[in-house]
C-alpha cells in the first residue's frame, strides 16, 4: 500500500504499545481501557497515509473508487480502503524517438524528441488507462512516426517549430481522454544516412559556387557599364582622355622598380614630349641605381 508505513503510523503504533503497556501493568488506567485504547490507536495507525505535496491519491474501497485524497494527511477505512496509487501531479519529461523511419519523400530517418506533459485529471490516469505513463509514451512515439510519413526531407529540416507544434496537437488528441495534457514537445536531433549527407553537402558547395558566379557575372556586368559611361564621358573630350592616361602611365611609374614600356604612338598622342618626355618620367620612376650614368 502507498504511503504505508510512515511517520504518522509509526507514532499511532507507538502510542498503541504505549497504552497497551499501562493497561496491562495498571499503572495509569484499568486494563480494559489501556487494552481498548491500544486497539484503537493500533487501528488509526492502519487508517493514516500521507501524500506528498505533489501526489494524489486513488482511494478504492473493496474494488471501488471513492475519492482524491492528499497532499499531506488523510484518513482510510482500515482493511477496507486501499490506497492503490498515487498520481504525481507535477510535469513530467518521455524521451520517444522514431528509428528508421521513412519520409514522405521515402528517405529513412532517425528523430530523437523529449515530450513534457501533465496530469490534470488523476482519476481518469488511474482508472481509464493501465499504465498512463508507458501510455503516453507509446502515444507519442507513433505520433511522431506518423508526422514524419507526411513530412518530406526538406520540411523536416528548416520547419522544426512547425512540426513541434504539429506533434504536439497530435498527441494532445491521443491522450486527452486519459486526462493528461502536454505542456511541449521537443525535437532534439534528426539524423539522415551518411550518404545522403555527402549528397546534401555536394549539393550545398554546388549551390553556393553557382551564387559566386552569379555575383562574379554581375560584377563584370556592372564594371561593362561603368566602362561605357566613362567612355561616353571621354567621347569629345581628348584632352581629359589624355590626362586620364597620363595620370595612368604616373601611377605605373612611380612604383619602385616598377618599368613601363609604351609604344611611341601613345606618347605622341599624349604630348609628352616624344622620346625625351618618356625618359623623364622613367627616370623620375627608376630607382637610383638604374639610372643612366651621369643622370641627375
């Protein structure tokens, strides 16, 4: 029997011994009396149970129900009220998972979930199921193979609170009647094979070379048209064409160590000068030590 024996029935038991002793010795009262209050306190010692602060418990008498009783200290029919359970009221955690299982798209699964639920009714967990924990359980375990069937791979994966929330209304509904309601359902972790892994994976790099394209084509589209407008800009105006050009050639040559050739067809039409413009500035651009001797 639940909550026996405890405290309270030990002291009953106790005071039983207790009074039977002075009865019998008639140190404090008759015998009769002693022995009668003995008998009496022995009886309450099988009457009393106590209940945790979070238990309730299932009162049957000779097979019947008859009431909730708890938390703390509550009263039985001694040899005829049995206590036959007692109902934790607080949440509760079930680990279920589903193995192998298939999606809608056929690939083979494994999901691991956590459910957190809560007697309501302690009643009807006691008596309209055998076992209420084992129950919700496998309630949740077939639940969760059933979600997955009507799932594909993809969904599966990137709507995770979607299909919490799915399998949280239907486990709700298998396991309402037993008075029990769920708090929240947990996905933890979905495993697929190793080699659709890879595939996934191959696919992924594929998928993000292809946007490095795209951005890259994009690029030299932009770059085209900047070229066009700069061109559009220079169409007319030689003389900002050659300074773009000079200025050009100067930020080549100003690098050390750094010669440019350039035919003398660009020099003309530059203006520098002819051959001794271009001397100049490969001078003015060439270390020290490359200069011709006897250059200042």
């Amino acid at each position: 029997m639940y909550g026996f024996p405890n405290i309270v029935t030990f002291l009953f038991w106790l005071a039983a011994c207790l009074a039977g002793a002075a009865g019998g010795n008639n140190i404090l009262m008759p015998p009769p009396v002693g022995i009668g209050l003995g008998v009496v306190l022995f009886l309450a010692g099988f009457s009393a149970r106590v209940a945790d602060q979070w238990q309730r418990a299932i009162v049957l008498r000779l097979g019947r129900f008859t009431g909730i009783r708890g938390p703390g200290l509550f009263w039985v029919a001694p040899f005829i009220d049995q206590v036959k359970v007692m109902i934790d009221m607080r949440v509760l955690t079930s680990s279920f998972k589903a193995e192998q299982t298939l999606t809608r798209d056929t690939v083979p699964v494994n999901v691991d979930g956590v459910l957190f639920w809560q007697v309501m009714d302690p009643a009807r967990a006691a008596l309209d199921v055998q076992d209420f924990t084992t129950a919700v359980g496998w309630a949740a375990q077939t639940a969760l193979r059933d979600l997955i069937g009507r799932t594909t791979l993809a969904d599966l994966l990137k709507g995770r609170e979607a299909m919490e929330q799915a399998l949280k209304e239907m486990i709700q509904l298998r396991i309402a009647a037993w008075g029990v309601t769920v708090q929240s359902v947990e996905m933890r972790d979905v495993v697929i094979p190793e080699d659709l892994q890879e595939a996934m994976s191959r696919e992924a790099q594929a998928e993000r070379e292809k946007n490095a394209r795209v951005i890259l084509g994009q690029a030299e589209l932009l770059i085209a048209q900047q070229f066009a407008d700069a061109g559009r800009v220079y169409e007319g105006r030689p003389i900002g064409l050659h300074l773009r050009a000079m200025n050009i050639l100067y930020e080549g040559l100003k690098e050390r160590g750094a010669i440019m050739v350039v035919p003398s067809s660009a020099v003309e039409s530059m203006s520098l000068g002819g051959l001794s413009g271009l001397a100049a500035l490969g001078r003015e651009g060439l270390p020290s030590e490359a200069k011709p001797p006897g250059a200042q």
